[in-house]
C-alpha cells in the first residue's frame, strides 16, 4: 500500500494538535505529503452591524473578514505546523477552505480529500462521552468522516 498525500483537518484545538503529530509519523514513515487543511465557516454578520440590507456591503464585509481568519490561519499553520514538518523532512503545505452555509464541514472536508486525490484522512476528535450523551457525537465531524470517506481514516483521541 503505497500512501503518498495525507489530509490533516486541524481545527486548532489540542485534538488536532495531537493528530498533527501522528500524521507527522504517518508522513514520515510512507514519506507522504502532508496537506493540513482548516475549514472556516460561513462568516455571519450580526444583526447590530447591519445598517439596513445592503447586499453588496455585506458580501463584502463577509469577505473581508474571511480573508483575515484566512491570513490568520495561514501565519499559524506555517510557524506552528509547517516549519515543525520542515525540520523533520517532510513535505507539508497548509490549505484553507471558506466554508459556506450549503456544505457542512465534514462534506466540505470530504471533497477536497476526494479532489485531491487523498490517500489518508487523520484527524483529532474528542473524546467519546458516557451513557446517553454519547449519542450527541454521532453528528460530529471526524464521525462523519470516518463512516463515509473514501480513503483511510484515523480519528486520534
């Protein structure tokens, strides 16, 4: 089994970080590509910022501040993730989708693995919970993921 292009979704969180650090194995080990992608959600407007309903005015704040958290992103991933890949050989090139309100994030996830041709999905997830609030992480990302990609999954708790 050869596995050459690794998606890491991180999310910024501790979960992600420690799936950072398998794929890092993985990556290492098959001497893969490691893509670590970022979804951002649609970018609301609150009500309290809008002085009536101009359209074009809040397509283009919305814009704005996604191209920030964008910028933001990408600052952070290069000095905490890629630069740390760097120094350990491996290949790693960070990625961000704007998200919008028609995909959720797990589909919008699932389709950049499938049109880049991903070999191996790894992603943090929290911890299971107990009893009947276990049902509430049916519904969570890296579950919907894992039940319907295509390629390898690992989901790191």
């Amino acid at each position: 089994m050869t596995i050459s292009k690794i998606l890491l979704p991180h999310d910024g969180t501790e979960m992600s970080d420690r799936a950072a650090d398998k794929a890092k194995e993985f990556a290492k080990a098959f001497n893969s590509e490691l893509l670590v992608l970022h979804v951002i959600e649609d970018v609301p407007i609150p009500p309290s910022l809008v002085l009536g309903n101009d359209q074009v005015w809040i397509a283009r704040t919305r814009r704005s501040i996604s191209r920030k958290l964008e910028e933001a992103w990408m600052k952070m991933a290069q000095e905490k993730i890629i630069k740390g890949l760097a120094k350990e050989n491996i290949r790693g090139t960070p990625k961000v989708i704007i998200g919008n309100n028609i995909r959720s994030t797990s589909d919008q996830i699932l389709k950049f693995a499938n049109d880049n041709q991903i070999d191996m999905v790894i992603m943090g997830s929290k911890r299971l919970r107990k009893g009947i609030s276990k049902f509430k992480a049916l519904g969570s990302v890296s579950r919907n993921i894992s039940e319907r990609a295509t390629c390898l999954v690992l989901i790191v708790h």
